[in-house]
C-alpha cells in the first residue's frame, strides 16, 4: 500500500486538475452559448445558398465552366479545406476530423491540405501530407472575410490545375452533445451529382424550363461560386467554433467528474493507511509495555 505522504501528494494534484478541468469548463459553456447561437443565425444562409447553386445546376444544361466541371487528364490531386482547433482538451474533435482524410481515399502524394486550426495543421505534418498556408488565427473569431481568403487560395489552386477538386472537412453542431464530423465535396459537380439535385428539386419549381443566364452564362458563374463557396466555407467556420466548444465542455465535464471519483477512492485509501499507522502504533506500544512488566 501506498504510503500516507503519497497518497496525500496524489490527492492534492489530482484537487488542483479538478478545479482547471472546472473552470475550463465554465468558459467553454459561456463561449458555446455565444458561438451556438451565431450558428444557429448562420445556417439558414448556408443551407439556402447550397439549395439555390443545386438547384440552377440541376436546371442547367452543357454548362462548361472550370470550377464546376470534371476534369480529364488533370493533376489528380485533392484539396481539403480542413478545419479544426487551435487548442486540445476537447476529447476526440480534433481526431476525429483527422481521421475523415487519414482513413478516406485521401493518399499523401495526391493531396494538399488548406489547415484552418493549429491542431490539424500539426497533425497533417507530423503525418506527411502537403499543407497550404497556415489559418489557426481564423478560429480565435472567424469572419466572412476569412472566408473569403480560404475561398481564394483554394480556387485559384484549382484554376491553376494544381488540384482537381475541393473537399471542406468539418465539424456539424447538432446539439450541444453531439457533433458530427463531416466530409463533403465542394468542387466540381460531377454529373451524378447535378443529376441528383435534379430529382431531389422540390416538385413545384421542376417546371422543365432551363435555367437562363445575364449577361452571361460565364460572368454570372465566375460571381455566384465563389460566393457559393465562401458561404459554405463561413458557415462551417461557424459551426465548428459551436462544436469545439460543446466538444470542450463535455470533455472537462467528464474530466471534471472522473477526478472527484479519484479524490473520493484516495480519500478512502488514506482514511485506510492512517488507520492502520494508528493501530500499528497502538499494538507497539502495548507490546512496549508489556515487555516493561
């Protein structure tokens, strides 16, 4: 058994982890409730700028842009956006966003990473993969012009044919105890894809007409996806601040709660070693006195 200076050293450290596991906790809770409800105001904007760009491609016809077709005979090579934060303590977020292009079709020689957050970026270094730039300042208050940075440097990669497609790798806040990380292609639209938007328009706008371009079918697309893609960009911005956070909170949470089942167990061990020095004294002073008599 341990000793009673030991088990006394042990209990205070692991009090001391206890309170910091507490107050982080509390400043994620106060900071969850500020960035869940930018979140909250946000999606609707990024849910309705995908269903508009859906629904002109599934109305369009041959359209011949270069961000929106699929190239043949290109470079090959993947971009992700990939987004995730600059500190740790939030149990599995970080990993988890990790894992969707260590453990997807991602390789290392084909792919170029965008790191928005120190952790990936360290991560996906440590791993081998190319990175681009470096956007951790991004998630201390992200804004819609850090958006539209990221936007920039990703499609002039792809304008230039150094990549082939986009992917934006993030965390969705669904509630404050759960998020889901996810993985979705934002460019090019392969013609599965328009096909797909095709048959899931809402029935009352599929009146069969084409979509029609002014001025023209180029100078209206080279405006509308960038603004597509910086809005989708912003909005996963958005919420995976609201996700780190609920990420954070019920990390410290648990911490919090596994350390005072420690200090309570050590507590009992201690209980038990002062005991048995008090009856170990008890019996060596009778047995002192004894040999007196």
């Amino acid at each position: 058994m341990a000793s009673m200076r030991d088990i006394k050293r042990r209990r205070e450290s692991i009090q001391s982890t206890s309170q910091i596991t507490k107050a982080m906790k509390l400043v994620s809770t106060v900071k969850l409730q500020h960035a869940k409800g930018r979140a909250e105001e946000t999606k609707p904007y990024f849910d309705k700028m995908y269903e508009t760009v859906s629904g002109m491609l599934a109305k369009s016809q041959n359209l011949n842009h270069p961000l929106l077709t699929e190239k043949t005979g290109g470079s090959g090579k993947k971009g992700v956006i990939m987004i995730t934060s600059n500190r740790g303590l939030a149990g599995g977020y970080n990993s988890n966003v990790v894992k969707l292009i260590t453990k997807g079709d991602f390789t290392k020689e084909d792919t170029i990473i965008f790191p928005v957050g120190r952790k990936g970026l360290e991560t996906m270094q440590r791993n081998g993969y190319s990175c681009r730039g470096d956007y951790s300042e991004v998630m201390n208050n992200p804004l819609f012009g850090d958006a539209v940075s990221i936007g920039k440097t990703a499609m002039a990669a792809m304008e230039s044919g150094e990549i082939d497609e986009i992917y934006l790798a993030y965390t969705v806040f669904k509630n404050t105890v759960t998020q889901v990380p996810t993985l979705i292609k934002m460019l090019p639209f392969s013609q599965e894809d328009i096909e797909t938007m095709a048959a899931n328009d809402e029935p009352e706008t599929t009146s069969g007409a084409l979509m029609n371009y002014e001025p023209t079918e180029e100078e209206a697309l080279g405006y509308i996806i960038p603004m597509y893609m910086n809005s989708l960009i912003f909005g996963a911005l958005v919420e995976a601040v609201a996700s780190e956070n609920g990420a954070r909170m019920q990390a410290m949470d648990s911490a919090t709660s596994n350390a005072e089942e420690m200090i309570d167990t050590l507590g009992l061990q201690y209980n038990r070693a002062r005991q048995s020095a008090i009856t170990q004294e008890l019996t060596e002073i009778v047995a002192g006195a004894s040999a007196i008599e």
